[in-house]
C-alpha cells in the first residue's frame, strides 16, 4: 500500500493507493496542528510499504512527521517545487519558494490539458497558470473563505456558509452579519478568480481549461460564471506524477481525473471584461 500525505495549513489529508491495481482504499485527515496519536483518523502504517508527501505547514511539521513515519516505512518520498520538471518550467523568480501544492497542481493539470489555470481552494485561494508548451507564469494567492472571515472578527468564522444554499441566495445582500459577512466573503473569492481568470486568458491570447481543488472548491465551483472542471485529487496526481509507483502511473494515469471541461470563447471572455472596464 502506498500512503500519500497532503499536508496543507488547515488539514492533513491522506490515502492508501493499492500498488498493485491503483485503486484508493482509504482516505482520511485530521487537522495539520493535531500529533499523529492512535485513536484519531490516521492510517494503519502496518500495510504501507512507501510514502509520498506535500507539504506548505510549517517545516516542523514535516519534520514531526517523517521522523513518526520513518520508524516505520524505508520509502519516504517528498515533494519540493523545481525549475523545471515534466516539461513545465516554474515561472517563480525563486522557484523553490512555489507552495509545493501549487506545482504539484500545475503538474497534474498540464497533464490532463497541456496548459491551463489551476485554482486550490484551501486556507489560502490560489491560482496558477501553465500555458500550452509548459512554461508556468506564476498565480495569485488571496485569503481562502475561512481566513477572510476570521480576519474579520465578528465571531462568524465558526458559521459555515451553508453548501446546500441556493447560490443566487449567498450572493444576495445580507441582512444580519452573519450573512453579510458570508456572503460577501463568497462574493470576493469567486469574482476574484472570475476576473483574474478572464485576465490572464486574454493577456496571453488563449483559452485555457480552469480546474479547481481543495476543500472549498465545490462551493466556490457554484459561483464561478466560467466552465471549470473539479479534481478533488489534483495535489495527490502531482505526487503519482513526480513519483509513479504503480504500473498506472508510470503510464500517466493520474487518480480521479475528470473529463476536460471545454473552455470559454476567447472573444466572449474579451467581451465580458471590455463591459466591466466600460463601467
Ligand atoms: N470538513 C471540513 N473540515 C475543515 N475544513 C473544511 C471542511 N470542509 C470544507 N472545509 C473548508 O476547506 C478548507 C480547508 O481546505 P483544504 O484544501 O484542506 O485546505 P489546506 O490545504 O489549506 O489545509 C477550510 O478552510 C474550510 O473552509
Ligand atoms: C499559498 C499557500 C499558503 C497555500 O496553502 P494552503 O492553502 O494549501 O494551505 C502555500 O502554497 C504556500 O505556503 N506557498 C508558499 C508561497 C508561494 O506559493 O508563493
Ligand atoms: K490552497
């Protein structure tokens, strides 16, 4: 069994992959700042023969877990951002300095599309683009849902906005603040990545598939007004890509991945942003 570790500032997610069919057996997470204890959801270590990880916590954190999992398992595996790897190039001055979650998004993304927008919806929302022929040209990081909320202080960071909510009502005006302060968190997040995603298409003259990931991408999936797949897997496909392990893999056969969803018109998208620049 493999075991794969997405460690990112909110949430530990993990999954057990079978080597030998590629199927998923297990998934779980616990919160990044809880110790690995018996009792909670972690995994049984027993059955894992090799570890692959991501990980944006702090450096301790890593070091906490690979010193708990190297009693156990020889094959630790961990993911760090490159210049370049798979044929894409990262577009950061400093490229080990791009959140290894964002490359491994970019490379499983390039993958499936062979050029797009990738959007990781987590404690932080980011968005990066890859353009046709791998060169990466850097993203944006804003606030995630959570920690804009929190930033506010108004003791609703505890109130969740409701997922089984009409979307047309979480963009509505708020009429107690709760609801304000929801629904124009919301308001923020998706016509943020609307805009700059419109943004980046028409500065480089190409339509490019937008995917998204991370814990708050079904949500923020209802208010986007532009097509978009979701890859729940994306950081976990970036882990099979840069360390196959399975006869799957090695053939580029990256877990959970979804049909390309085709992208909009250039000329609509051009349309679009002429009317919000007219205003
Ligand atoms: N069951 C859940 N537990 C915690 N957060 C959740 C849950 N479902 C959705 N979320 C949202 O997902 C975010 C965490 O998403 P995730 O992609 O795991 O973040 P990160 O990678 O930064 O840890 C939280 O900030 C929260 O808004
Ligand atoms: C931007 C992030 C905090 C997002 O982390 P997450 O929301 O997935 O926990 C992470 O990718 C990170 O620490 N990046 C390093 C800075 C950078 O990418 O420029
Ligand atoms: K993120």
């Amino acid at each position: 069994m493999i075991l794969d570790l997405d460690i990112g500032n909110t949430l530990s997610k993990w999954r057990l992959k079978d080597r030998q069919t590629s199927s998923i057996r297990a998934r779980g997470a616990m919160w990044t700042r809880d110790e690995w204890r018996s009792g909670s959801d972690i995994p049984d270590l027993d059955i894992v023969e090799a570890i692959r990880i991501s990980n944006v916590a702090r450096p301790d954190v890593l070091e906490d877990t690979v010193r708990l999992l190297s009693r156990r398992v020889d094959t630790i595996h961990i993911a760090h951002s490159t210049a370049e790897a798979l044929g894409i190039r990262n577009g950061y001055d400093a490229p080990e300095r791009l959140g290894v979650d964002r490359w491994l998004g970019v490379l499983s993304g390039y993958q499936l599309t062979g050029g797009c927008c990738t959007v990781d919806c987590g404690s932080a929302i980011t968005m990066d683009a890859v353009l046709p022929g791998g060169q990466h040209i850097g993203g944006y990081i804003i606030p995630g849902l959570r920690l804009m909320k929190e930033s506010l202080k108004l003791g609703t960071r505890k109130v969740a906005i409701d997922p089984e909510q009409d979307v047309l009502h979480i963009l509505s005006p708020g009429t107690n603040t709760v609801d304000a302060v929801n629904h124009g968190v919301y308001m923020a997040a998706t016509s943020a990545i609307n805009r700059l995603y419109m943004e980046l298409c028409d500065s480089h003259g190409v339509s490019l598939p937008l995917l998204l990931t991370g814990g708050d991408a079904e949500l923020v999936s209802r208010g986007l007004r532009v097509p978009h797949a979701r890859w729940s897997d994306m950081v976990y496909a970036g882990l099979e890509s840069l360390f196959p392990l399975t006869a799957a893999e090695a053939q580029g056969q990256l877990a959970g991945m979804p049909e390309i969803v085709a992208p909009a018109d250039l000329t609509e998208m051009r349309r679009a942003l002429a009317f919000t620049q007219l205003l």
